[in-house]
C-alpha cells in the first residue's frame, strides 16, 4: 500500500481538535477559578480575612476557673475557641458563653475548667459571595497560660 | 507541501500573547486583590485621658456609686470612652461594664447608648465632645459589686480615606486607675 500523505489527520481536524481542547481547558481553569475565588472571606471591604486575624488584639487572662478577656483591636471578635492542654490530652472546643462576641473595646469573663496550657483562637465574621462565614484564626492563637 | 514554516502568522502571535496575558493579569487581580491591606482605623498619637479625682462609696444595700471626674490631656477632642472595673482581687484585665451604670443627668450631656458599651461626651453634630484640657465629671451609680480598679479607653472622631467619620478606639491610650470605697 503506498502512502502519499504523510499527515496523521487533516489540518481542518487538527484546527478543530485544537480548538475544542482550547475550550475545554479554558472551561476547566474558568470552573476552577471560579471556585477558588468563591471562596475567599473577606472583612472589612475587599481585605482577605487572614489578613485581619493579624490586626485581633487580645488581652487575656486566667484565674480561679475564669477567663478575663477585652477586645483591644480594631476587629470585632464573633467567637473564640480554647485549646486546652491537660494529663488526659489536648482538646480544641468553643468557649462556652461566648456567644455575643466582643465589639472594639469589648470585654467578658467566662468559666472555664483549669488546665496546663490555654490558647485562646479567635474566630471572625466575614463575608463570601454565598453569605456570612466564620473563619478560624487558627495561626493566630494567644496563650493565656 | 508546505512552504510557510510559521504557524501562525506575525499578526496573530502578537494578538494571542497580549490576550493570554491579559487574561492572566485579570485572574491574578481578581485572586490577589484581597491580599491588599485595607486602612486600619487607628487613633492618633495624642489622644490622652486621666482621672483627676474620684469618689466611690458604698450603702449598706451592697451598692456602690462612683463619681469621677476625667481630664482630656490629650491633643485631640475626646468623643467619648469605654470605662471596665475589675470586681476580684488580683483580676489584672476589667471586664465589668460601667457604662451601663452611668448617670445620665451627670455628665452635662454625655449619653450611653444600649447595646454599645461606650460612653459619648455629647455626640450631637457639631458638638466636639471634651475638649483638649478641659474635664468633666460622671456618675455611676447602683453597681451591684465592689469596684477595685477602672479601665478606661478613649474613643475619637477620626476621617477615613472615604471621607467618612469614624470613632476610633484608643487602645494605646488606655489608663488604669486604683478605686478604693468607703462606706457612708
């Protein structure tokens, strides 16, 4: 049999597979970027959230079974978490009556159980394009003891 | 056969590589955007306030009333201040909310408004609240605990970028003053 085109497929395939694998990974990385985005909390206008856990100024301490915390930053504060470390090992939990959050300048006291190490995590209230969110500031944890 | 070696023509090329990054710049805007720091509503250096004097006692009913006169010693006029107690002994951070005790008919004006915890010299437009140097005195009366201590943070008026008035909270301004009662 002799061959005398040596092209695998015609340029008109070959333009049109082309152009339909263009499609198709614009349409992958339009999906994909579209959910990364999606995703973003914001506070304070267009700010990324992560940026504010950094502007959280906390005062804190801890004594006889309670909790003395004041909001001495800029950010509002809608909840916190304790990391608590004891004999029977570590555990991470919202502290309990922390629901109102702390304004600016706000300040509460709540019990809480004794234990070796006390990290308090502040938990923030931005927004995404689905609605509100809270986002854990978990790299921004304060040792009270 | 083919004769021409480009793939595309010149043209075509130029118009491809400005689209492509085009389209990059937009994806990177978008995704980066939110990386940028906002302002931070922050109090100016020189905002100050102290306690010139106060009085605390106590009735037999366990309640206490506090009168304490405070001095704008600062640069800027004061809009108004937050004011915590400490009720336990060695309690460093106060928590206890005063304002909610506050005596509205002694402050010349000074209102607190429910749900926020401040207290504002005299918030009406065009009033500038306490003046630098000048000082006032306010009351707090029916506290249902012993008060030990008194934090109290200042708050100013401050423009944003926008234009806009804010109140911005004085952090670094925060004074601690002793409080001892005496019974009458």
């Amino acid at each position: 049999m002799k061959r005398g085109n040596k092209n695998a497929i015609s340029p008109v395939v070959a333009t049109v597979l082309l152009i339909m694998m263009v499609v198709v990974i614009a349409l992958i990385i339009f999906l994909w970027f579209r959910n990364i985005s999606g995703e973003v909390i914001t506070k304070e206008g267009t700010e990324n959230i992560k940026l504010a856990c950094g502007k959280v100024k906390l005062s804190a301490s801890y004594s006889s079974g309670t909790l003395f915390i004041k909001n001495d930053g800029t950010i509002p504060i809608s909840g916190m978490k304790v990391k608590s470390t004891s004999s029977s090992g570590s555990s991470t939990e919202n502290l309990p009556g922390f629901d109102n959050g702390l304004g600016v300048g706000g300040a509460g006291e709540y019990t809480y159980p004794e234990s070796e190490d006390l990290v308090l995590i502040p938990v923030l209230l931005g927004k995404t394009k689905d609605g509100q969110r809270n986002y854990v500031c978990q790299d921004h944890g304060q040792a009270v003891i | 056969m083919i004769k021409n070696k480009l793939g595309v023509s010149g043209m075509i090329g130029y118009v491809l590589l400005i689209g492509i990054v085009m389209t990059i710049a937009g994806f990177m805007y978008i995704f980066l955007r939110s990386y940028v720091p906002q302002e931070e509503l922050t109090c100016p250096d020189g905002g100050s306030i102290s306690v010139l004097k106060y009085t605390c006692v106590f009735n037999s009913a366990g309640e206490y009333k506090l009168n304490i006169t405070l001095k704008n010693s600062g640069r800027f006029d004061l809009y108004g201040y937050s004011i915590y107690a400490t009720n336990t002994t060695g309690q460093k951070i106060a928590t206890s909310d005063l304002s909610k005790y506050f005596d509205f008919e002694s402050g010349g004006g000074a209102v607190q408004i429910d749900g926020i915890q401040n207290i504002y010299f005299n918030p009406n437009p065009g009033s500038n609240g306490l003046i630098t140097s000048k000082s006032t005195s306010h009351m707090f009366k029916e506290i249902p605990y012993k008060i030990f201590s008194v934090d109290i943070t200042p708050l100013i008026k401050v423009e944003t970028k926008d234009n806009r008035i804010d109140t911005a909270v004085c952090g670094d301004a925060k004074i601690k003053e002793n409080i001892e009662c005496v019974s009458v």
